[in-house]
C-alpha cells in the first residue's frame, strides 16, 4: 500500500485526524472530482443533457459496485443509502402472521424499528438470537431456533459499535441449508473488507457509500439474488421501476433496478462509483489488514490510559473501536472538544442498539474507526488528547 500517495489523494488529512470512518469516512480526491464534474457539467448543459453525455460511464457503476462484490450488475441497485437498501428488500417480502423472522443482539435500530412495524402491521414474530460467550452471534443457537415458521434470518455483520465482526458466511451456511431468505445490513463491511455475497450466501446485502467504501453521503445500494428477482415486488414503485406497458398494466424490470426510483443524484451515483473503483485499485484485502492493525494498536494504547475502558467484543474484531471514559458521562460534549483540537471521533448512543447496549449495560460510548489512510502518529495524537483531557 503507498501510503504516501493515498494521503495525497486525501485532501482532508490536511486539515485533521479523522478517526470516524465508521460515520462518514474522508472522500479521496477522485471522488470529490467525479460528483463535482457532473455538477459542473450539469450546470453548463443540464442535468438531462449531462445524463445523456455521460450515460455509458454512469451505467459502469453497477458493474463496478457487482465487481466489489462478486455480483452480477443486474443484482445491484444503486439507493440513497443502506437503510433505504435495507427496507426497500425487507418490505417487498410477502410475510404471514405467524411468520418468525430471526435477528441478532447487535441489529441496528433502523433495521429493528421496521421489523417492530411488520410485527404490529402484519403480524410477524420477532425472536432474537442470543449471543455466544464472544459476544458474536450464537451459530449453533440460531440452527436450533429454525422451525417450519421461520422465513428470514436477518442480521448485521458490523454493528455500529463495539468493533463486533458477526459470521455472516457462517450464518448464510445455515440459510442455505434450510432454504431460508437471508437479509445481511453490510453498511459498516463494505469498504473496510472483501465482500463476496456468493461467499457469504446472502439473498440480499444492503450498504452505504459514506462509511468506510469512502463514498460521498446520500448514496448506497442493494444486492437481490437474481434469482429471488420474480418473486419480489417492491413495496413502491414507480414507472422507471415497473414500466407501464398498457392502460390497465404495468411490467416490472428483470433486474434488481425495480427498486430504485426514476429520479436519483447523477452527480452523486459518479462519487459512487468512483469510490468502488479506488477501493478496488488499493485492495481490500490490504485495507482491511491496515485497518484492523491501526485498530488494534488504537484499543492497545486507550487501554493503558487510567479511567479508559474499551467495550469491544468479538472473537474477531474490525476498524471501530468503542470505548468510555471515566468522568466523561457526556461523550458528545467531549467528542466537540476533541474536534475543536482537530480530532474527530464520534459517539454512540444504547439506542442504536438497544438489545446489546441493555444486555451489556453499555453507557453512551466513544467511537473511533481508524482507517487505512491513517498513521500511527494520528493514533498518538489521539491518545495524548484523551489522556489530557483527565
């Protein structure tokens, strides 16, 4: 990795230490340029017009989104974000009363709200698979929850906090092997590691581009097994999603664009696609192993600060890093001092995830995600502001 160069291409490290890619990490400059260009050129012939010039590039964005992740383009649609990728496959599924859906400790509040509203809606179960002593999802709990009544397994791969990494290949076995539909909230994956949904034996992974694929905000995108496509109707729709081929009828598309809208960002879809591409040139293999060693070293040196606790749990453990701070008990006001020093880090609240925060009596936690574009030194400086702050 040349580091070096990827600290050139990042023009944010100028101006700070930005340990919060597990927010909204720092754009490289390829992307910034990609959105800006559009907008420039939107503003000199407009946006219909610039579409046009440029439709043949921007079309390459689902190739290289499937590309990232060992999908088919006609797999990917391309949203404004993970939850909005998220519910657009969790509500096109047809469910029963009676239906059980089966999720885990560390699901996201986002993903959890909407399973509570098809609950009280349409009658479904909600049942939470426990934890295993790591604090990862119990793989042998969840084969023996399955029964008849079960149609969805449900998780997050890398909660928003406390640096968890869950078994999605592991849990995508089990899917499998039961015939069950299987949703995986890849939002804080994507970008910080390799993602092979065919690996994973996902039926739908839902991301974001703002985290850690280093994307620019209001963009995400959706995977559906194409299989799954003929079976699936979104719950909105519209007629770029499902054209109107007679008066009395309307064709949904083949491919997974039958969840997108007619109206999106042109300009943000190029930021997209730009970030897909950076990360595939740097490798994720070698981001991922950056980034959980700065992580590593990160929780190494919070832990030898007197009053500092790190919360992290996992056999295996990624880029975030959760922790409290003894006489900090309001994290949001310290992260604000922090920043004014030209350090950003962030905070999270229990009810991000409520099962996980009540089950480990978690407090309000300090969160920093490190990521490959990091140095050691930008470690030290955190470390030091921390230990200052006492």
């Amino acid at each position: 990795m040349d580091l070096e160069t990827i600290r050139n291409d990042t023009p944010g490290v100028d101006h700070v230490v930005h340990l919060a890619a597990c927010g909204a990490a720092l754009m490289p400059r390829q992307v910034v340029s990609a959105v800006a260009d559009h907008l420039a050129l939107e503003a000199e012939i407009g946006g219909y017009e610039a579409h046009a010039s440029r439709e043949e590039e921007l079309d390459g964005v689902y190739d290289a989104i499937a590309a990232m992740v060992n999908a088919r383009r006609t797999e990917i649609a391309i949203l404004q974000s993970a939850s909005a990728a998220w519910c657009s496959a969790f509500y096109s599924l047809p469910f029963r009363p009676g239906d059980r859906v089966l999720t885990c400790e560390a699901e996201y509040a986002a993903n959890y709200v909407a399973l509570l509203q098809r609950a009280r809606r349409d009658g479904i179960r909600i049942d939470v698979v426990p934890s295993d002593a790591s604090g990862q999802i119990d793989t042998a709990a969840l084969e023996e929850m399955i029964d008849d009544r079960v149609v969805l397994i449900a998780i997050t791969w890398i909660p928003t906090n406390g640096g968890l990494v869950n078994p999605a290949e592991a849990v995508g076995g089990i899917a499998r092997r039961h015939r069950i539909l299987y949703l995986l909230d890849a939002c804080q994956a994507v970008g910080q590691m390799p993602v092979d949904v065919r690996q994973i034996g996902c039926d739908f992974l839902a991301a974001t581009g703002r985290k850690f694929l280093r994307g620019p905000r209001g963009t995400g995108f959706l995977y559906v097994r194409e299989a799954l496509l003929d079976y699936l109707e979104p719950a909105m729709i519209d007629h770029f999603a499902a054209p109107w081929v007679a008066t009395d009828r309307y064709e949904l598309r083949p491919d997974a664009r039958r969840f997108e809208m007619w109206e999106s960002s042109y300009a943000l879809r190029a930021g997209l696609g730009a970030a897909a591409r950076y990360a595939m040139d740097v490798g994720l293999e070698a981001i991922r192993s950056r980034s959980w060693q700065l992580a590593a070293a990160l929780r190494e040196r919070l832990s030898a600060l007197p009053g500092v606790r790190v919360m992290d749990i996992g056999d295996t453990r990624c880029a975030i890093v959760s922790f409290s701070i003894d006489g900090h008990d309001r994290p949001r006001e310290t992260v604000r001092r922090l920043r004014a020093e030209g350090i950003a880090i962030g905070a999270t609240d229990p009810p991000t995830t409520r099962l996980d925060a009540e089950r480990r009596n978690l407090p309000v936690m300090f969160r920093a995600a490190p990521h490959y574009y990091n140095t050691e030194a930008e470690l030290d400086r955190l470390t030091d502001a921390i230990a200052a702050l006492r």
